[in-house]
C-alpha cells in the first residue's frame, strides 16, 4: 500500500482528481468507482473543473457507489445518489444510464444488493475504487466485526457512524439504521483502490491502517493485502504514522 503525503486537503483532492483523469485517459471506458462524505466533495470540484476546461471526457466511463442508506429514496436529499449528482454527476458528461448506485428504495433490499453485485460483474468489475475511511476503519458501510461480507449486502449501521453521520442530518435519530454495501470483497476485487484521509481525527485511523496487521475490528486494514491500493492523507491525517 504506497502512501503520498500532502500539505492541504486542496493538494490531495487535486491529485486524487489526476489519479481519475489518468485513469480515464489510459480508458476511456473505465469502470469508476465512487464514495461519498465530506472527504472526496474536493476532488468532485477538481474533476468538474478539469472537465470544464476540456482535460477529461466521462462520456464512455461506467459508474459505481460504494453503498446507499437503507430505506432512502433516491430524491432525498440525504440520499447518497442525490449527493452524487449534486457534487459531480449533474457537472460532468457522464451518461445517466451509466450510474448505478445501490438501490435504497427496493421493496427487497436483499435481492437489490444480489442484483448490484451481477451488474457490476457483467461490466466487467471496478478499474479503479475510491475510498474514506471512518474513524472506527469502516471503510463503505463494513463496520468493525467479527466477520466480514465478501459481497454487496444489507448493512447494520453502528452507534460511532450514526453519530458521525448525523452531521448531514438534523440529528442522529434521522440517519437510518442500515445501508446497502459493497462488501470486502467488491472493493477489494477492484483493479486500483485510491484512499483520501483529511483531517487530525483521522490521524488514529491512519495509524492501525498502516499498522502491519489484520483484522476484522479494523476493516480499512485488510487494504494492506490488495496489490494497487494507493492512499493519498493531509499532513494531520498523517500525523501519528
Ligand atoms: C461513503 C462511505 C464511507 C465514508 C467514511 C468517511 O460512501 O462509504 O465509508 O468514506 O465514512 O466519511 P468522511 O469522508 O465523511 O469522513
């Protein structure tokens, strides 16, 4: 797992942003996956602006989310497809019928999570998967346990990320208490992974990710096993490594 250390929150997303766009040159038709939070909203405006002075095409890319909240209908606002088009989606030339996030408002979560996993091998899986991590190491909705999924399934969320989450809610009783996610291995099986971490409170995080071991109770630490994955932290993020 290679590490690049930058001054600001502005530096990584920037690089974060040419990390997508070379991707994109190399293939025009990659398969991108995408997150959500606070974390990667920089590198959305690094790639809306690199799209609009005529560095980068989506025309051909096909598009993934790591999770969407359970239920949630895709026309809420707190809803992480309304998050996607709001910050980059709506701003680029991506096709509408190239996006696929997790359906929040399937009347059966189970099958919809079985679904999203055969769509995303029938195109052939994920080039290149963009991660957070949490304070807790969850990375996509795989909280700390003592088993992890391999593939998309129906998430409980724990009380740290319900907390966390409540900023983008009016409070914590209003995020819900499940979410469709990928599962280790979806995210794993993705041919590059490129992680952003911003922030000192991250810092602990960053320390058990790069620790040299592995555990269920720290999910982001089995990204140490994939053969491409490429994380990209602030100076705080990094501050304790
Ligand atoms: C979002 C996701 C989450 C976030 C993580 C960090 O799609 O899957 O795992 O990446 O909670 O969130 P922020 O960036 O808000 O600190």
């Amino acid at each position: 797992m290679k590490r690049i250390v930058c001054e600001t929150y502005d530096e990584m997303s920037q690089i974060g942003a040419y990390v997508f766009s070379e991707q994109i040159w190399r293939k025009p038709d990659s398969v991108l996956g995408f997150a959500t939070g606070g974390t990667p909203a920089g590198m959305y405006r690094c790639l809306v602006k690199m799209y609009n002075d005529g560095l980068v095409d989506f025309s051909k890319v096909t598009t993934f989310n790591l999770d969407e909240y359970y239920p949630m209908s895709k026309s809420s606002s707190h809803s992480y497809d309304y998050f996607m088009w709001d910050n980059l989606f709506s701003k680029i030339n991506v096709r509408r019928e190239s996006v696929y996030l997790p359906n929040g408002g399937a009347a059966d979560p189970e099958k919809a999570c079985d679904d999203y996993e055969r769509l995303l091998e029938s195109r052939g899986g994920l080039d290149i998967q963009l991660l957070g991590i949490g304070n807790n190491g969850h990375i996509a909705f795989n909280e700390p346990a003592d088993e992890l999924r391999v593939r998309t399934y129906v998430a409980e969320l724990t009380a740290d990320t319900i907390e966390a989450n409540s900023r983008f809610f009016e409070s914590a009783a209003d995020v819900p208490r499940r979410a469709l996610t990928m599962g280790m291995g979806s995210i794993m099986s993705a041919r590059r992974i490129l992680m952003l971490i911003a922030g000192e409170k991250k810092a602990p995080a960053v320390k058990a990710m790069f620790s040299g071991r592995i555990t269920p109770k720290f999910p982001a630490s089995l990204l140490q096993l994939h053969p491409d994955a490429v994380v990209i932290l602030d100076k705080d993020a990094a501050s304790m490594l």
